[in-house]
C-alpha cells in the first residue's frame, strides 16, 4: 500500500493538471465547480476549485457538496501515476469511482 505522503502529492498533481490544460481542452471544462479527489483506504482527501478556467487548491473543504468526486485507492492511484494504467481502463474496471453530473461527465471525457 502507498503512503499518505505519495498519494498526497499525486493527488496534488493531478489535480494541478486540471490548471495546466491547453486553451482549446480548458474551454470544454465548465465555468465554476468545486472538486472533490479522495483516497478512501488512506482516509485522505483533497479539495479544490475550478473557476473561470483556473484551479485553486483549497485547504478546507467546499460548504457544500463538490460538484465532481473522484475516489480512488492508493495502489490504483501509483499505478495510474507510474503510467501502468490508464484512467479508461482503470474506471472501466470499477477502480475508479467518478460522481458529477452528466454534462461534467462528457466534458471530463474529453480531459480524462
């Protein structure tokens, strides 16, 4: 099993390459959404805001529920860091747990 200390900055990353997407990939995202990265095994979670085609991490959680959550465990997690995996093939096995609305579903198809 990873440490809280890897998947702490995966998490990180990953959600930071929301922030990094080109102009074209950046304009399918919606407009304002708070999301939601958890790692259910090590009881780690990390927040963040999409707004305006910028993402700001948060430090405490949204007021409300996130509009996208991702949940994933710890092993799943380094494998599809270290590029053993893919995100399709990962959600295609149930690995990957991905809560948002259908529309967010289909722009973060394109993303993800």
């Amino acid at each position: 099993m990873a440490t809280i200390e890897e998947v702490d900055q995966i998490l990180g990353d990953l959600l930071a390459r929301l922030g990094e997407l080109d102009p074209g990939t950046r304009s399918l995202m919606p407009t304002n959404r708070t999301i939601e990265a958890r790692c259910p095994d090590l009881d780690l979670v990390r927040h963040a805001r999409w707004r305006d085609g910028q993402l700001e991490m948060l430090d405490q959680p949204p007021s409300r529920r996130s509009d996208i959550r991702i949940s994933i465990a710890s092993d799943d997690l380094l494998a599809l860091h270290r590029g053993e995996t893919t995100f399709s093939r990962a959600y295609a096995a149930n690995r990957v747990r991905l809560d948002a609305s259908m529309t967010d579903l289909l722009r973060l198809r394109a993303v993800l």
